[in-house]
C-alpha cells in the first residue's frame, strides 16, 4: 500500500508540485489582494478624513476673513469720508457766498473723489485680505506658525490704512479732477451718460502710471518689509506679493471694480426714475418705482449740478458698527450704506470666492 503511493506520487510529483506551487501562490494571492483592498480602504478613509477636517478648517478661516474684511472697511469708510468731508463746503454753499461757482466745483471733485476710492479702496481691501488671511490659513494648516509670525504678518495691512489710503486718495482725486473739468455743472446727463463718467475716470485710473490695479501692492502693503529677521515672516510677505501681483488677482480686482461702479449706477437709476416720477429723493427700493418711468429712464436727463448732491449722498453715511453678532447680521444692518453695499458684492463674488480657495489649497498642499 505504501509502495502503492510512493509510486504514484512518484510518478506524478510534477503535477503535483505544479498544483501545490499554484495553490498556494492563489492563496499568497488572495492573501495579498485582501491586504491591499484593506491598504487602500484605509487610505480612502484617510484622505476623507482629512478632505473633511481641510474643509472644516477652511470654512472657519473663510468666516475669519469675511469677518475681518468687514471690520477693517469701517475703517477705511471712515477715513474717506473723514479726509474727503463735503460739509465743510455744504455749510458755506447754505450761506450763499459770492465764490459759490468755485465752491461747487470743489464739491465736484470731492464728491466723485469719495465715491470712486471708495469702490478702489474697498476692493483692494477685500482682495489683499482674502489673500493674507487664506495664504495664513494654509500655513497653520499644516503646520504651526509662532503668534508673533502671524501678528507680524496680519499687521502689515496697517500701512493700507494710513500711507496707502492717502497715497491712492491723492491719485484718485488727480484723475477725478481731470475728468471733470472737461463737465460742466450745466450739462444735462442721462443714466448712460453717468455711466460713462465713471467709466471714463476708471480708464483714465488704468493709465495713470499710479493704476491702482496694477500697483496695488504699493498701497497695500510696506514695501520695506525685511521681517525683522523672521525668515518665516519674509517668506510669506514675498509669496503675497506673488499672489497680489498676479493676473488672477488683477482680474479680480478689476470685475471688482467694475462691479463697484455698476452697482453705483444701479443706485443712480433709483434718482433718475424718481426724477421722471416727480417723486422725492428715493427711500425705497426700485420695485416701488413707477414701471413706465423704469422703461423711460433711458430717456431722462438731470443736470450736472443736481447729480452732484446725489452721488454725495451715496456717502453720506459710513458703515456702521457690526458687532460681533455675525458678518451677515452686521451687513443687513448696514446694507443701506455705500461701503457695506460694495463689500456684499465683492464678498460675492464667484472670482474672489475662487482665489481663496486656489490660495488656501496652494499653501496647505
């Protein structure tokens, strides 16, 4: 009987080797597919996991900078129409004075000084803060970053408040002042021909060797910035400066401006559809407006003396205070006032929400 089997697995030992060698390379096979499945089922797990804590982490570094944008454009607010106050000029004009032709020159200029650096300055804010905060973000994401470092950084739009806002006032003013002095207070505007008015000073802003857009760094931020001997501090100071000085981010800043300027037309319309209506200075939103005035506003001529007041008016008020109730509460509240109402567009905005986003994943990766 043994001899039986020693024959017979003599004579078949290659089949059987063969049988033995492929059963159990299927099993190390088996074996070795359970291990990678698990493997990349962890590794799934993982990623998701860590997709889910980068979004968490974002969206709280998205609501910081929303936040901070709007605390900071009180500021600026406040600054204009502090530097760029009419009141001065309004009380002298009640008194009627002789020099009243040169006074309400001077309210020209000032009044469309306010309201163009506002929509400038608003954006460069916006843009220049979406990109610190987020390019900060990414860093303390994946790793710590001193408070110091942080503090040092962040500090840096300081210079934006003071030296930067003069600097672009100063330019704004420069080419408002030659725009206008080719308008006089005489001249009959519709809606359209407002339009072009600013759309003209924004062109004559684009080729000033000053362009706010394309210098916008230069009013931002200090351009002396040696960190003090924090290499750290330099390092992110130079790849903001990457960022600001990028096509991406100068597209942005121009739809944001023109955005800016469309919306400040769009609030003309009410006075121009008013105006029409024989109605009072508007309170309310277009849809109290008369439907055939909005179809004629086209139509509708005001003078460049009346307009003035108007576009003054846009500016009349600086944002409000906020509080710390959340940046939707504080913006509804204000949401009447120039400066909110451009911050609420540009936080909108499809192209600034993307750079966020591109700057955040860019410096967490």
């Amino acid at each position: 009987m043994l001899t039986a089997i020693k024959d017979f697995l003599y004579r078949h030992r290659r089949k059987l080797i063969t049988t033995g060698v492929l059963l159990g390379g299927g099993l190390f096979l088996i074996k070795l597919i359970q291990y990678k499945l698990r493997e990349f089922q962890e590794r799934q797990a993982s990623e998701i996991a860590e997709k889910f804590k980068r979004m968490k982490h974002f969206e709280s570094t998205e609501r910081t900078c929303n936040q901070t944008i709007v605390g900071l454009s009180e500021s600026v607010s406040e600054k204009v129409l502090r530097d760029l106050s009419t009141t001065g000029i309004l009380e002298k004009l009640r008194s009627n004075p002789e020099s009243k032709l040169e006074l309400w020159e001077e309210l020209k200029i000032l009044a469309f000084t306010k309201i163009v650096t506002l929509v400038y300055a608003s954006s460069m804010l916006a843009l220049t803060l979406k990109t610190q905060i987020n390019l900060l973000g990414g860093y303390m994401y994946k790793e710590t970053v001193p408070n110091d470092t942080q503090a040092s950084y962040l500090s840096m739009i300081q210079h934006f408040m003071g030296e930067g806002m003069d600097q672009l006032m100063e330019v704004v003013r420069n080419n408002v002042t030659i725009v206008m002095q080719r308008h006089s207070l005489k001249q009959q505007l519709t809606l359209a021909d407002a339009e072009t008015l600013f759309w003209s000073i924004q062109m004559s802003l684009n080729n000033d060797e000053r362009n706010p857009i394309k210098c916008m760094v230069k009013y931002t931020l200090p351009q002396d910035q040696g960190g003090n001997g924090d290499s750290s501090l330099r390092k992110m100071y130079d790849e903001t400066l990457d960022v600001l000085e990028s096509a991406e981010a100068t597209d942005v800043c121009i739809s944001n401006v023109t955005n800016g300027f469309s919306l400040i037309v769009d609030k003309l319309a009410e006075y121009y559809a008013e105006a029409e209506a024989g109605q009072p200075a508007p309170s309310t939103s277009k849809s109290s407006l008369n439907v055939d005035c909005l179809s004629n506003i086209n139509n509708i001529k005001i003078s460049l003396a009346k307009l003035i007041p108007i576009v003054n008016g846009l500016t009349a008020k600086p944002l409000g205070k906020t509080g710390t109730n959340g940046l939707q509460n504080g913006l509804e509240k204000h949401r009447n006032d120039m400066m909110s109402s451009l911050i609420v567009r540009f936080m909108q905005s499809e192209k600034l929400k993307t750079l966020g986003v591109n700057v955040y994943e860019t410096f967490c990766a």
